[in-house]
C-alpha cells in the first residue's frame, strides 16, 4: 500500500483586484505518495502553477488561498497552511522545495554559484563548514563537474544553470521536489539528460517529484500517475498507462489528438474554442463549451470527480 | 525536382568583443558554408538547438542579412546583387511567419490595417473595395470565421491562436511563392498549435508556396515537413525526406537529438541511461573541422582534420560524416 507524503484537500485560490475575482483554483484535492512521480498537465492558465504554490504555501498578495487544507505526513503531520512563519521557513526547502519556471534567471548574477547554494543550507541550519562541503556533492549529484563552484551564472549555459538550481532545490534534503516547467526552455538533448538525471534522484534518495508542464509526451516518459487539470479543475487522473491508453475525459482525449509525435501517421487536431474566463461564474462544466460530446446537462450542472477504476478518477457527465 | 531557392557555400560570421581590460575579438560562424535547396512546393523542416543558426538561415533566404561569403538563389537570381526594383518584387514573393504572435502585430493597429498593409505596399492602385474583399478572403482561408467579425478587432481583444492566424493572414495576402515560418508554433497552446500546423499545410495546397519550416520541435516538423535538414553550430549535417530522417538517423548528432524526443506514450519511455553527449559549450569559429567534433562519441583525428563533405547514403539522405565514407 503506498504511503502517502502530502495530500492536498479541497484546495481553492483566488486572486483578487479592485474590480474582478479571478478563481484560479477551484477545489482540488491531489496525493502525492512516496516515492512518485506526479505529472500535472493542462494549458496554460488553468492553475496549475498556482496549485503548485499551495505546497509552499508561496501564494502571496493579490492572491489568496481561501479554502482547504494541505497535510503533510513527515516525522510528524504538518498542517501546512497553518504554520507560523518560523515554521514555514523550516517546512520550506527542507521538506517541500522547488524548481521554478524560468529558473534559469532565478540566479543572483552577481554571486558565484557555490556561496547561492551555501546560502540555502545556512539559512536552514547547516553550519557554514558542513554547507561548505556539501556543495561539490550537490553538484556531482546534479551532473555538474564541483570545479564549476566558483562560476557567475553568465559563465554557463541554459542546462547548466537549470541543473544549478536542481543542486539548490536538493540542498536541505527535501521529501519532495516540484518541478514547474523546469526544462520547457531546454534542448530536447539537455532535456533528456536532466530528466535521466531527476529520475535516478528518485531511485537513490527516495524523493517524490511532481512535474508540472504542458508537455504531455514528457509526462509520458517519467510520470507514475498524472492529474489533468482544466479552469482550475482536476478532470481526471489516474496512473500514467490508464491516462494515455485509456483516457476518459473528452478533454484529455482530445489534448492527446493536438500533439504529433514522431512517426505517427495521424492527423492532429485542435480543440476549438478557448479556456474559460475565470473570473466569471462558470455554469455547468468548463468543459462544455468546447466539448464535442456535451448534452444539455452539462451546460447546467458541473460535474463532480468520480472513480471509474483502479485509481482513475474522472469528472464527467458521460460516466455518472 | 526544381528548385525555387538555393544556398551555395553561404557563410555569415557575427563578431564581438570581449573583456573590459584585455579586448578579445570573438567570432561566431553562425552560417558556416551552408549548402542547401528547397524545391516548388517542397515545405522544408530546419531543426538543431538553440543557436545552431536556425533563424540566421532564415533572415538570410529573405535578403534580411549581408553574407561574409557565398550566394542565395532565388530562382536562379543571385537575391544579394538585385536592384531596387527586383527587390521590391522579391519582397512581394517572399514572407515570413514570426513566433511571437503578441509581439509581432502592432498593437495600436486593427486587424484590417494589419493585414492590408503589405496587400497596398505591391498593389498601391487597388480599390478599397477590393482591398477590403482581399483581406476577407484571406482570413477565410486562415480560419478565422466569420472573418467581417475580426476586420474592426485589435490583437489585445484575440487569443494567441487567433493572433497566429493573423500573422500567416499578412504574409500570405500578397500569394506569396516562398515562406519562411520560424517557430511559428512554439509559443502557442498544445491545444491549438495544430490548427495552425494543419493551415500550413492547406496553404500550401491553396497557394502553391514553398516552405521553410524552422523549429527545434522535432516531431512538429516531421509533421508538416517533406524534407528535413538538421543544423548543428551552423553547420547542416544531415537531410533526408522527413520518415527517412526520423527513422534512420545516420549522423551521431542526430541519433542523439531524436533518441532524446520524448514519444507521448508510457510503453515507449526513454532507457534511464543518460544520451552520451560529451559536455560543454562550444561555438563555430570557423575552423576546418566537424562542428560536432567536440560532442561526438565517435570523434576520430580526421574529424578535427578537415570537415566531412556532403555524401549521399542512398535514397536522397545525405550526411556529412565520416563515419560514412
């Protein structure tokens, strides 16, 4: 029976300014065993970067977090969203850390790698020597030769600077690493290699990682079980074999029909239409719109997340 | 089959200077003595990483760029000696798809002045009327339907696919016999780059146009491309007809490239092994050797000695490797 590392319940999100109230995330309830790896897919602006900031606790103003609750089953249950500042600090990184979007230009350019890196380990309580030693070995573990230390960020490359921040992400000893977009901007090569490299991660220290991309076929190759995320929604998950071989939701059918892959004689397919508005009361589900499937109930009541199977839940009014 | 442009030995070098106390002069190959040709109505896929020389070639073909060396072909007229008269005609064959559908459109211009501008620049006499007929057709056919609806419309009140199709609009009302797309796609929704790749391809029924496909996303290009030729630190090193190129990858660089393309499906993953690419960076400086030398895992002295040419493995595959002669 896996054991679950952090479960996410009911979560909502809003982000707020002076005339509107964009509902980003709209309840979503999401676990994250042991030892997985999660995939989270969707288009952009369906909230899953914002769901990701909810592990964190990293929502800041003009959003809010106005709903649900985020455990956390470490040495002890951690409610996350209720730590106190101090306690959040000690939570962050050393148990839950990040690999952001865009990470390549979340280097300070004027401090050499080896002392960002240190800064992360001291501020969470190593001491300077302890930090000092480990950084050659967070390089070596995220395939970055230790001679490198004494670099500016401009003195290396896009993979190298991404690799930098997956050595940062791992300094503390995390349980859990997310990774949002974190090789959307990389050659397919580079990719590749810092995937081999996150994957084996896994197998040695036993971390979980969630994946968070647009990027389908990658999720394919490296995810234990995926979310499908819509206007805010999980529309379906299950483990990753149940998602491609057999997917439920008309839009997870159809966002398997929009990408070519090499050598498939298939003619692609867009999804007509565009995501909703999320700042606007959505009647029905979000989905209808655009779905070829859609009957009149659809438009009027949204449906709700049910099991079809062995871990496969979909939300749809074709199976309920 | 005949060709509508051709690049012959094109080389174009960028340099700058480094260093605030010791000045270093650095130079950049970013075109290193480029051959290549694109038949009538062939669309031709260009891949290779970020900063392969990709977009370079791309500015070249359209007479956008001085050369340091060489010559570019447009049927059979050298594009870098025309006069001002035969580049304006050039110009009225010749358009280019951007990748930034939120930069490339002026946001203070509507969609109707957007897309007749360049229609007015080579047909300065035409009616408003028939301007207004033109710019209706055009969108038509790009799938903006009804199009009377988008003419009054700004880019900021349109979608990222619908400022896509408004792009390829601009460059297609003027029937344009060449095209160049650079990374049309990367920057839109998975779920709607493939309308846009599947207008494309209608276009290319519609008009008759060649193509010249960049994108580092190999399986995009492969789905629209004939032929596809892959670029590694501007060098071409390989061409073949896309299935051919995909499935039978000679060139080391490219069997890295597309063993390391992730395939939507989880029975086919990745082997966890890490591609056995040598690290480092490198750039072309010019010198006579393989671009890929410093990377390849079957690097040999000759490599270094002197470039591979061009050879033909059967086929129409070429490759440029001397693992192969």
């Amino acid at each position: 029976m896996p054991e679950p590392l952090l479960e996410v319940k009911n979560i909502q999100v809003e982000y707020r300014s002076k005339d509107r109230v964009v509902k980003a995330v709209r309840g979503v309830n999401l676990r994250i065993n042991k030892r997985e790896i999660i995939g989270i897919v969707g288009e952009s602006g369906c909230g899953k970067s914002t769901l990701a900031m909810t592990f964190l606790k990293l929502v800041d103003i003009p959003g809010k977090i106005t709903s649900g609750e985020i455990i956390y089953h470490g040495k002890t249950d951690i409610d996350v969203l209720k730590l106190k500042p101090s306690a959040l600090r000690k939570y962050r990184w050393k148990e839950v850390s990040m690999i952001f979007q865009g990470s390549m230009n979340a280097l300070n350019p004027v401090t050499r790698i080896e002392e960002q890196i240190m800064d992360t380990m001291i501020e969470h309580g190593y001491e300077q020597e302890t930090a000092m030693k480990r950084v050659d070995e967070l390089l070596r573990i995220a395939g970055l030769n230790p001679s490198l230390k004494r670099s500016f960020p401009h003195e290396l490359s896009g993979g190298m600077k991404q690799r930098v921040n997956i050595a940062i992400s791992l300094a503390c000893e995390p349980s859990l690493v997310i990774a949002d977009e974190a090789t959307t901007a990389l050659d397919v090569v580079v990719q590749r290699q810092i995937m081999a490299r996150l994957l084996k991660l896994r197998d040695e220290l036993g971390i979980s990682l969630v994946f968070i991309t647009h990027d389908i076929s990658l999720v394919a190759n490296i995810a234990d079980r995926v979310y499908v995320m819509y206007a805010g929604k999980i529309v379906e998950n299950g483990p990753v074999k149940e998602i491609f071989h057999n997917p439920k939701h008309p839009y997870t059918i159809a966002l398997l029909n929009s990408i070519p892959s090499i050598n498939r004689d298939k003619k692609i397919k867009g999804i007509p239409g565009t995501p909703p508005d999320l700042s606007k009361p959505i009647n029905g589900c979000p989905f209808a719109p655009r779905c070829s499937k859609a009957f009149d109930k659809c438009h009027e009541i949204e449906p709700d997340l049910i099991s079809i199977g062995q871990d496969h839940e979909v939300s749809c009014h074709l199976y309920g | 089959m005949d060709s509508i442009v051709e690049l012959r030995n094109v080389t174009k070098i960028f340099t700058n200077t480094q260093g605030i106390i010791k000045r270093k002069k650095r130079t950049v190959y970013a075109l290193h003595d480029v051959n290549l040709s694109i038949g009538e109505k062939e669309i031709l896929g260009l891949i290779g990483e970020s900063g392969s020389g990709k977009t370079t070639l791309g500015l070249a073909v359209l007479k956008l760029l001085d050369l340091e060396g060489g010559e570019i072909l447009f049927r059979g007229k050298d594009i870098l000696n025309m006069k001002k008269k035969e580049t304006f005609r050039f110009r009225e064959k010749t358009e280019m798809i951007f990748q930034d559908p939120y930069g490339s459109l002026n946001p203070v211009q509507s969609v109707y002045k957007i897309i007749s501008t360049p229609y007015k620049v080579f047909n300065k006499n035409a009616k408003e009327r028939d301007v207004i007929e033109r710019v209706i057709d055009t969108l038509e056919m790009v799938g903006l339907n009804p199009p009377e609806q988008y003419l009054a419309k700004y880019p900021n009140q349109l979608s990222g696919g619908q400022r896509q199709r408004v792009g390829i609009a601009r460059a297609i009302i003027t029937n344009p016999e060449f095209l160049v797309a650079d990374e049309p796609v990367s920057m839109l929704d998975v779920s709607l780059r493939a309308d846009v790749l599947n207008i494309l391809l209608e276009l290319r029924e519609k008009l008759g146009s060649s193509m010249l496909f960049i994108s580092h996303d190999i399986a995009v290009t492969q789905y629209v491309s004939d032929r596809i030729a892959v670029m590694h630190l501007g060098q071409i090193v390989e061409i073949a007809e896309s299935t051919e190129l995909v499935n039978n990858p000679l060139h080391p660089y490219t069997q890295t490239l597309i063993s390391s393309i992730p395939i939507p499906d989880p029975e086919r993953r990745w082997d966890t092994s890490e591609p056995k690419v040598l690290a480092g960076e490198y750039v072309n400086e010019g010198k006579d050797e393989c671009s890929f030398a410093n990377k390849c895992p079957f690097v040999m002295d000759k490599c270094r000695r002197s470039r591979p040419k061009m050879i033909e493995k059967g086929n129409k595959h070429y490759v440029a490797c001397y693992l192969y002669e």
